[in-house]
C-alpha cells in the first residue's frame, strides 16, 4: 500500500462517538462547583496546595471550625474526586488527588473574578451583597 492509499483508507473510515448528554454533562460540571463552593472548602484546599495535612492540623490553621466539620469537608472533597487520605500511625494524612487540575481551576476562577472586578460578591442569589 503507497502513501495515497493509506491516506485515502484511513479518510474513508469514519469513527462515530457516542453523543454527548449535554444536560448529564452540565449537572456534573454544576456539582463540581458546587463542591469548591464553601469557604471552608476552599479554605482546605488552599492548605493542602501546601502539602498533606492532618485533620488536626488543619482545624488548626483554619482557626474555628469543630474538628468534625473540618472531617465533614475533607469527606465532601474525598466524595468528589479532590482530595484523599492515607493513614499515618493513628491519624488520616489528607492531599489534593487533582492538584494540578485544580491548581488551574482556581487560578482561572482567581482571573475570571479579577475581570468582573468581584462583581459576583453583590449577586442577589449567591453574592454577599457587598464588594470587597
């Protein structure tokens, strides 16, 4: 077979994907963000962008959350995909499962809030009714 035709073999072959469920896709893509949409959430994730973290140590740095709503948080990141734990001695040692992933994310949405100049704090729906 010459160069034509495989050019011509593999133009003449047609792969078929399956189609996309567009409303699945965007209730997944809305439970993502609702995910990184608590502040003590965020606030976790920036402390393990740093390195693995102990449940302990985290209550600590995040100064006022009950240990067992720090536990509840990592449980909701670990259900999502972003965060895991691996057991060290007695205690959980957590970490970022997709940090440069998120890594990204978070410096898109830091950009993205830049350009609307933090408009979205005044939203009357999700905002805090005022700017920062």
């Amino acid at each position: 077979m010459n160069g034509a035709d495989a050019v011509a073999t593999t133009t003449n072959t047609k792969t078929t994907e399956p189609p996309v469920d567009e409303a699945a896709a965007l209730s997944t893509a809305a439970c993502l963000f609702r995910s990184l949409g608590d502040p003590m959430r965020l606030a976790i994730i920036r402390h393990l962008m740093l390195g693995p973290h102990r449940v302990v140590d985290l209550t600590r740095h995040l100064d006022g959350p009950a240990q067992s709503s720090v536990s509840a948080a990592l449980a909701c990141l670990r259900d999502c995909g972003l965060a895991e734990s691996r057991p060290e001695g007695r205690a959980s040692l957590w970490s970022l499962s997709t940090q440069p992933e998120l890594l990204e994310l978070l410096a898109s949405a830091e950009k993205l809030l830049a350009a609307t100049g933090d408009q979205v704090a005044l939203c009357a729906v999700y905002g805090t009714g005022t700017s920062s």
